[in-house]
C-alpha cells in the first residue's frame, strides 16, 4: 500500500482532534476500523472452518474409498449419436445407456450407465459401484477434500470481506449525502446574505 493512501485511511479512521471532522466523519472512522478488524477476524476463522470442513470430507474420502470400487461395464445397446457440432476441445457428453458388470460380490448386475456418445455396444466404460454393486459416484480423493475445503474457506472469507465492504460503503454514501444536504443548506443561507447587500 502506497505511503500516502495508508496515511489517509489512518486519518479518515482516527480523525482525532481534527476541528474540521464531523460526527459523520467519526462515525465513517469508526465503521472504518470495525469493518478492517471484522476482515481481518476472519481470516483465521475462514481458515478454521475450512479446516474442520476438511477434516469432515477426509473421513468421508476414507470411507467411500472402502465401500465403491471402479468396475467395468459391458454396453448392452449402442448409446446415441452426437447430434449437431461437437467441440474437440469441450466436455465430452454422456447418455444413459443399458449396460451390465460385475459386483464387488461376483454377481452379474444391469442398469443404465453414463457412456459417451456413439460408444457401441460390447464396449466397456467404468462405472464407480458401492459395495451392493449399485452404481454409485466415484469417491472422494485426498485432493478433492484439500480444494472442497480451500473453497469453502476463500468464500467464507469473501463473504464475510463483500458484507463489510457492503456496510462501509452505505455508511460513506449515507454520509455523503448528509454532508451535501447541509452544505446545501448551508449555502442557500449565505447566499442570501451575500445577495441582500
């Protein structure tokens, strides 16, 4: 922060004996410093709740990565075509298509599966199971928990930083507006003076 924009937030925050500041201006310095400590408070905060949230989801990654495995599923019918143009470079899109696999039992399972379009039948595509063999999501990895948990706490953090910049920018506005009405007023009082003589 340059020199002079941090010794003019020093002074709109402590306006001290300044003759000039308003009531206003101490209340602005005032939500000023709340609003700077609030943030700051937060930070740590944010950090600690992501961490409890990471925590959370490491015990769950542990115990989805016991109960489904990756399997492989035979497509039992051709899944649909792609329709129109199709970006290289996109994501590949999927269609539910009748398949079978193999349980973590051993036993032939079927259903409707996700494959990627124009995948033929007799074609395999993995599929995550839950240990019943019923088609479940793939679980939840180390670093998935790690970004799940450094998201929540960088919006956490931004929240609550966008709601304190919220609050101090009603404040000034609000302040603002009342220091030009009584400038306004004040105005129209001298100009009268002046235009009497």
């Amino acid at each position: 922060m340059d020199a002079k924009l941090f010794t003019r937030v020093v002074r709109q925050a402590f306006p001290g004996r300044n003759s000039l500041a308003t009531a206003g201006d101490r209340v602005e310095g005032a939500v000023l410093v709340v609003v700077v400590a609030v943030v700051l408070l937060a930070l740590p905060i944010s950090g600690a709740v992501g961490s409890e949230y990471y925590a959370a989801q490491s015990i769950q990654s542990a115990g989805e990565r016991q109960t489904r495995q990756q399997v492989a599923a035979v497509l039992l019918e051709d899944a649909p075509p792609v329709s129109g143009f199709v970006d290289p470079d996109g994501p590949v899109e999927s269609a539910l298509v009748f398949a079978t696999w193999r349980g973590p039992d051993g036993k032939q399972r079927q259903g409707a599966v996700r494959a990627a379009h124009g995948r033929k039948a007799g074609g395999t595509v993995p599929i995550w199971v839950d240990q019943d063999g019923v088609p479940a999501g793939a679980a939840l990895t180390t670093g998935g928990a790690v970004v799940k948990a450094v998201v929540l706490a960088v919006v956490l953090w931004a929240g609550v930083s966008a709601v304190m910049l919220a609050l101090f920018l009603a404040v000034r506005c609000t302040h603002k507006r009342l220091r030009a009405r009584r400038w306004a007023v004040e105005w129209e009082r001298i100009s009268s003076d002046w235009t009497a003589r």
